[in-house]
C-alpha cells in the first residue's frame, strides 16, 4: 500500500511542479506565451485562474497523500516477525572457552 502512496505522491508532486513552471512570477504565465488566442479562447484572466487552482488543489492533494500514507505504515508494537522470535529465542551468555594453551609467558630480559 506504502508503494501506491509512493507513486501517488510522486506523479502529483511531477504534475504540481509543471504547474507551477508554467506560471510566470510577473503575472504573464501562460496566458502571456500564447498571446491572443488565450484571449479568444478563455480569456487572460481564465487561464491564470486555471493555473491557480491547479496549484491549490494539487498542492492540498500531496498533503493528504502524505499524511494519510502514515496510517499505513506498520507499527513495531504489531506482530513479530520470524526475525524478532530468533532474537528472542538467543542465548544470552556467551560460554567462555580456555585456550589450550596455557603455558605462563617467559619475562623479559634484562640486560646489564
């Protein structure tokens, strides 16, 4: 289900950018690139409403992805996996071996 969020956010995320790339900060935008035809066709004033909207809705769309996706994360508190039953199942001390071995060390030298 997390992937699906995933993919939903992404594509709204690519559609809002392009949105917003479209827009001109100084108020031309789109309506400006297409010149008059805009104006017979919607009008300049339709367009950047268009636009607008198109940036809120799509902006509020990635919001409530993103904070619904969250309920779908699994919690820790919820079935354990075959993973945590192995630890569970581990021995907790370590069995101390003695090295076979256990010549004493020679000292050091002096020399005088």
């Amino acid at each position: 289900m997390l992937i699906v969020f995933g993919i939903l956010i992404i594509l709204s995320s690519i559609i809002l950018g392009l949105i917003v790339l479209v827009q001109n900060p100084k108020g031309g935008g789109l309506s400006g690139s297409l010149g008059g035809f805009s104006n017979q066709l919607m009008g300049v004033k339709q367009t950047t409403d268009v636009l607008e909207k198109g940036t809120w809705v799509f902006a509020a769309i990635v919001g409530i992805l993103c904070v619904t996706s969250s309920a779908f994360i699994p919690s820790a508190t919820g079935k354990s996996s075959k993973n945590d039953e192995l630890i569970k199942n581990a021995p907790t001390s370590v069995p101390s071996t003695a090295p076979a071995n256990t010549a004493p060390m020679p000292l050091p030298r002096k020399d005088s």
